[in-house]
C-alpha cells in the first residue's frame, strides 16, 4: 500500500493545492456574498434565486466550477488530517489512514461528479 501512496503522491498534491486555490478565491468570494453581503442587503433580492442557480447547474462551465468548490476541498480536507495524524505520532500508521482518507475523498468526489451530472 505504501509504493501505491508514494505512486499517486503527485496527483494528491496537485488535487491538495487546487484545493488550497479553490478554498481561498472561489469559497471565500462565495461566502462573503451568501454569508455577508445577501443578509445584509448589499446584493439584489433576486441574484441568489432558483432560476439563477438552475442555470448555472445547467451550464458546463458551471458545472465544472460547481465540481471544482466540490471536489478539491474534500481532497485538501484528507491531506490536512493526513498531515495532522502524522503531527500527533500517526507515522507508524500513516498507509492506513492516508489509505483510508484518500478513499473517502474519492468515494465523496464520485458521488459529488455524480451528483452534478444529474443536475
């Protein structure tokens, strides 16, 4: 297990940085309109509602944006706690863990794509 995990090590942090891209530009722009600025007034009434949303869903572009707040995070999310596991004495079972959170970032991104495509 431990020569597949230092195999795909690239592409975990290649998925870990977009990740690390997607949650400071796109989430936090995200939650400074939906969080802030809605409640508060400063975005028109109808800028967040359903027909707007439906069409952003039903467009590629924002499906592929909608997949990437989606998906890239989750992947971030595996490698901090990786990391974090290891900081409080987990090296010995490190395969285990990583094994077990990369296999559910990918088993949540595979119902994320899936989720998305029914849209």
């Amino acid at each position: 297990m431990k020569t597949l995990l230092l195999k795909l090590e690239p592409v975990i942090w290649l998925l870990f940085g977009q990740g690390i891209l997607i949650g400071t530009i796109l989430l936090t722009g995200w939650l400074l309109v939906v969080g802030i600025a809605h409640p508060l007034g400063l975005v028109p009434a109808d800028a967040l509602d359903y027909e707007r949303a439906l069409m952003l869903g039903s467009n590629i572009l924002g499906r592929l944006v909608l997949l990437a707040l989606i998906v890239l995070p989750l992947w971030k999310g595996a490698h901090h706690l990786r990391s974090l596991s290891i900081d409080f004495g987990g090296g010995a079972r490190d395969s285990a863990v990583a094994s077990l959170l990369y296999a559910i970032a990918a088993v949540c991104s595979g119902l994320a794509i899936w989720a998305v495509i029914r849209l």
